[in-house]
C-alpha cells in the first residue's frame, strides 16, 4: 500500500496474448505466489503488472478458516454484474495491506465473466464470500485497495489484535 503502481487502471490482455509464455508465465507466477502466502486471490497489479488478471479460489484458507470454498480460478479481463443491491459487511485483508483488517461492504451476489487461460468464456452467478473475493480482487484492476471501500473505521486495525489466532499467517511486517 502507497505504491503508486496500486493505483492504476489495468489494461485488458489481448485475446490474441493468452497464449504467449509471457501471459501464461505470469498466470503461472501469480498462483504460486497466492499459494506461497495463503491469498485468496491475487492481481496482476499486486506484483507491478498492470494487466486484468486476476487469479483466486482455495479449499480451505488458514487466513480465512470460516470462509466457503471457492473453486481455483484464473479470470482475465474480467466483467461484474451487480445482482443484488444488498452490501454485506464482512472482514477483509489483502497481501499489499500486510497485517490490516477491515469491515468491508460488498455485494452479496454477482455476475462475473471472463476469459480463462485458454481463452475460454467464463461466466458465473454467485453469492456471498465467493462474490467478496470477486469484487476485492477485480478493485485491484481499478486502483482500489479495501481500506478506501471502509464506512466503519471502528473494525479497521491490526490483524494480531483483532484475531491473534490467525496472525501466525498475517504478519504485520
Ligand atoms: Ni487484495
């Protein structure tokens, strides 16, 4: 966070580009390092590369252990639908705010497309965590990180004093 290469708007892949070693190396780099640090996600931006991909999804996450599962997606270019006009609360870190958690407001169900990493359509209607991930991921393509999408400062602090049991996996270095 405070990196100005956060703050931009990414650029769409072409089509024609899914294909190359450099996208396909990327997308190879962005799940490993998601892995690599328990994510949930991870955007292209998040490691300088201003382009709209974004990768997520996980069985069980021990840096959000109540959290559904979402399956392992690669999502390019992708388009939100906005399905339901009801926000949901709910906690939120992300790997550019190391050791921050928040109380952010998301849509409790959308549409999402794309393109995967062959190129092929994806499109999906979902709900709840699933739909947060979406959303927190894809505000990466548009410059905006979850402290700026906060209403209530009073749930905004340190991730070793608001859950000590999960610091082990969310450092505040
Ligand atoms: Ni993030």
């Amino acid at each position: 966070m405070g990196d100005p290469r956060l703050l931009r708007i990414a650029d769409p892949v072409l089509v024609d580009a899914i294909g190359s070693v450099e996208i396909q190396g990327l997308i190879d780099d962005l799940l490993e390092t998601m892995y690599a640090v328990n994510g949930a996600g991870l955007a292209a931006p998040q490691i300088g590369i201003n382009q709209q991909i974004l990768v997520f999804g996980f069985d069980e996450n021990p840096r959000y252990p109540d959290a559904q599962a979402v399956p392992e997606t690669i999502l390019i270019n992708p388009v939100i639908t906005i399905l339901s006009n009801d926000l949901e609360d709910d906690w939120e870190g992300c790997l550019s705010v190391p050791g921050l958690r928040a109380h952010v407001p998301r849509y409790t169900k959308i549409r999402y497309q794309g393109l995967d990493r062959a190129g092929d359509t994806i499109d999906r209607t979902v709900e709840d965590f699933h739909a947060r991930v979406v959303q927190h991921e894809h505000d990466h393509l548009v410059g905006k990180l979850f402290p700026m999408r906060v209403r209530d400062f009073s749930r905004f602090g340190f991730t070793d004093i608001l859950f000590p049991e999960l610091s082990v996996h969310d450092t505040r270095e």
